[in-house]
C-alpha cells in the first residue's frame, strides 16, 4: 500500500511534477475519493513560500484548478485538487497535430473564462502555456480544460519572491515586458494565452521572439496557413509585443473571440474526431475505483506467512527437551532456536519486535516517497538493517515465537520445579519453612519505625512564629495610618 501522509491522504502513484513539487494521485481517506496531491519537502524554503502562496488561492471555477485542502507532515506539506485525467494540451496536440479552428476557439473560450476568473481575485497566473492546460477525460464529447499550477501566481501589488532583475516563467511563452523586468500584469497573461492559441493552431510551439521582431519590424503579420482570418485577428491582437496593443482584460479577448466564431465554418462529416481518454493510466496493484484494498494486508498478513509457518515447525519440540530431563531444560532452550528473538512459543513476545521493523520502514518511505508496502524486518533486538531486505523468514518469522524468553516461563510447571529443585533435592522441602519465619519477623518493624519518624518534622517554632505575625500586622496597621493621613 502506499504512504498514507498525515493520516489522510494516501499517496498511489506519480502522475507529473508541477512548478514547485511532485504531483501524485492519492486516495483521500476522508472523502473517499482520488485526488492529485502535489508535495514539497520543507527544505527549500523559497520553494516552500511559493507552496504556501499557491494553496492559499481558493478560486471556484469550472475551468480553475485551484487547490482544495492542505496539511503538513514531519518535513513534507501537501495540498490537494480535483484529479484531471484527460492529459494536458500537449497530449492532445502531439496525438492529433494541429487542432481545427472550431475546436481551438471552444478551448480558447474556456481558458479565457478562467482566466478571467482568476485575474478577478486580483491574481496574475505568470506561467500560461500548454504543459499547465489540463483537459477532462470527456471522450469525444465537448472538450472540458482546466487552468493548472499557480505556483509562480502572484496578486496584483504583492512582494516579489525573487530579485526584481530575475524573471520568473516558462521561457517560449513570457511577454516581452516580462522579459525587461516589468511588474507582472494581467496584459502578459493575455499574451500567453495568444502563445498556446498558435501552438493549438500550428501544432508545433511558435517562436515568440521571432514574432515579436516581425511585429517590430513589419507591423501585424499575416494569418499562417489553414487559420482563418477572423480567428487570427483575434490572436494577432493576443500576441502584440506592446501591452497597451492587447486586449486588456480576458473578458473583453473572450467577446472578440465570440464574434470571430461565428464566422468560422461549421465542422464537417470527414472532419477528423477529436477523442480525449484518459492519460494517468491504470490503478496500480492493491488500488481499485473505490479505494485501497485490504489496506493491513501489507503490514500482517504479508510477511507473516512467510517467515513464522518455517520457524513453528522447529519450534513444537522445544519444549519436549524440558520434560525428559528436568534439570537442565534452559541450555538446550537457547541454542536450539535461533539466535535473538527468533524462536517460537509465546505469541505475547511478537508485539516487541514487530514494530521495530515497521516503524523504520515507513519513516524511510517517508523520506524517499517510495510507495512499495512496508515490509517488518526484524532482525534481532536493536533491529540494525531497518529495510525490510533483511526480513527473511528465519528473522521476521521469529518475532512471534520468543524461544529464550518464554523457555523459562512457557515450560509450565516442569520448568519452574527444576529452577527451584536445581540445588537442593532431597533437603529442599524442609528448608523453606525455616528460611521463610525469619524472612517474616525482621522486615515489618523497621519500616513501620522509620516511616513514623520521617512524617515527624515539626513546622516553624512557635517562638519564631508569633513574632513574625504580630510584625506583619503592626506594620500592615502603620501602612493603613499613613493612607488615612493623606
């Protein structure tokens, strides 16, 4: 089974890695539901200021994929989201190539919903491209995109995490403002958005820094091949390399890209279907739609089988040397089994060792984000090799039959009499009672006498007392005389 981090979220697989942490498919224990869980260690702490900073957004859109809950961990954090299995728009484009224009305006429009959304709360997304563009696995039904990674996102007159001569984004897809330095701003989104429009549209990523020459140098360019005219004013007007040469908002790009829409040619019968499946994959072994299966499977009944059925067989005659030869039950007791803990009689011995194997197991798949199930290695007792390769059968087998141990005690009475009768035997019955009456008579008195003057501590003298009182209240009578003359 996978790690289960702060006793909610169990970690299946990774599934991608975002701008500042891994992202893995988990089951929420809580909900009862898979969700994507991106994770960060705490040792970056620049890192760590960008996690917080993204988990703090709460935008609610449909085509906002903003983070769900939180929680912390030892020296790991983690924040959920909505599980989106459908691939991002580089899946699509490298299955299908270059995207019809119909198809590429309905994506378009989503985005622009969202992002408009998202700068509404005052936030610049700083890292709009493809790679960040989730789709719903909806098949070949409308297609359904979701904005992703607010990692780099930043609001509006918010401190900068970075030096103010660093750029922070994707390089193929910053503004040139952004490129000189400038405050992030709603306009740089907006030229993002017209980068990925001409990725849908060519299928293959533009060169934005050759665009912007061209824009410098020839004004607006013509349309590329196949992009129709009204569409490619639309992102022509996206793409400008001065800001105040874009639409300025997303809701006012969304109704230019209405209205080009409407110009466009409706899809045709030999037009190639547009499909989206989903690309996370299947459930790996021990995971199914509705959750985790037999979650104690992997720490009981996995390792047991294997190694406590070999030992117990060589256990039964243990106690078969203590009843033919009384006297000397323990020396065979101790060399016989295994050496340590590894024998078997007494499942009361099997508590001990056991978590000693578990517990370094799932520190370290803590640490590593290993998903393997933790496997109890027990080895002896200071338990040196804390992976579970040591867990063979003749070392984790034995933690449930404690051999040296339980010899003395699990060999009922015939073990205890030949403890009691090893030095006196025939004697040995007449010696007790003696030994036993003046065991009685000479411990109670001492106790009782020393209890008793050790309660006897007097207090303060009477003497030393009076006097200390009757200080306090002329001086608390002198204090109250020198109040009333004031």
């Amino acid at each position: 089974m996978g790690e289960v981090f702060a006793g909610r979220y169990e970690l299946v697989d990774p599934v991608g890695r975002g701008g500042v942490g891994a992202v893995w498919r988990a089951w929420d224990h809580r909900r009862r539901r898979y969700v994507a869980a991106k994770v960060l260690q705490q040792r970056d702490a620049h890192a760590l200021l960008r996690f917080v900073r993204e988990q703090a957004l709460r935008i609610d859109h449909p085509h906002v994929l903003a983070p769900a809950s939180w929680a912390a961990d030892d020296d790991q954090v983690l924040f959920t989201m909505d599980l989106v299995a459908g691939g991002s728009l580089v899946h699509l484009v490298g299955d299908y190539g270059p995207l019809p224009p119909a198809y590429v305006c309905t994506l378009l429009d989503q985005l622009l919903s969202g992002l408009a959304a998202v700068h509404a709360e005052g936030v610049v997304h700083r890292d709009i491209k493809p790679a960040n563009v989730l789709m719903e696995a909806t098949g070949t039904g409308r297609p359904r995109l979701r904005l992703s990674d607010f990692g780099i996102a930043m609001r509006l007159g918010e401190p900068r995490l970075t030096e103010t001569n660093l750029v922070v984004g994707t390089p193929g897809y910053l503004a040139p403002e952004q490129l000189m330095g400038a405050e992030p701003d709603f306009p740089a989104d907006l030229f993002a958005v017209g980068l990925v429009a001409l990725y849908l549209l060519e299928g293959a990523r533009p060169d934005a820094k050759a665009l912007v020459q061209y824009f410098a140098e020839h004004g607006t360019p013509p349309a590329p091949q196949g992009v129709p005219e009204p569409l490619w004013q639309v992102v022509a007007a996206l793409v400008q390399p001065d800001p105040a040469a874009r639409f300025r908002t997303a809701t006012g790009a969304r109704k230019a890209l209405a209205a080009a829409a409407e110009l466009l040619a409706e899809p045709g019968p030999d037009d190639e279907l547009i499909e989206i499946f989903d690309q996370v994959g299947p459930l790996p072994e021990g995971f199914a739609a509705d959750g985790p299966l037999e979650r104690a499977s992997g720490l009981d009944p996995t390792p047991t089988p294997s190694g406590s059925p070999a030992t117990r067989p060589t256990a039964s005659p243990v106690p078969a040397p203590p009843s033919v030869a009384p006297p000397a039950p323990v020396p065979p007791a101790g060399p016989q089994p295994h050496p340590g803990n590894t024998s078997s009689s007494g499942p009361g011995s099997a508590p001990s060792p056991a978590p000693e194997g578990d517990h370094p197991a799932a520190m370290s798949e803590t640490g590593s984000f290993r998903l393997p199930p933790p496997q109890a290695s027990v080895t002896s007792a200071s338990g040196p090799h804390p992976s579970g390769s040591g867990g063979q059968s003749p070392h984790y087998g034995p933690p449930l039959p404690a051999p040296s141990r339980p010899s003395p005690s699990g060999a009922d009475t015939t073990t205890t009499a030949a403890y009691t009768a090893r030095s006196p035997q025939g004697p040995a019955p007449a010696a007790p009672p003696p030994a036993a009456a003046p065991m009685t008579t000479p411990v109670p008195a001492p106790p009782r006498q020393r209890v008793s003057r050790r309660r006897r501590r007097p207090g303060p003298p009477a003497g030393v007392a009076v006097p200390v009182l009757l200080l306090a209240l002329v001086c608390y009578a002198v204090g109250f005389w020198a109040l009333a003359r004031l």
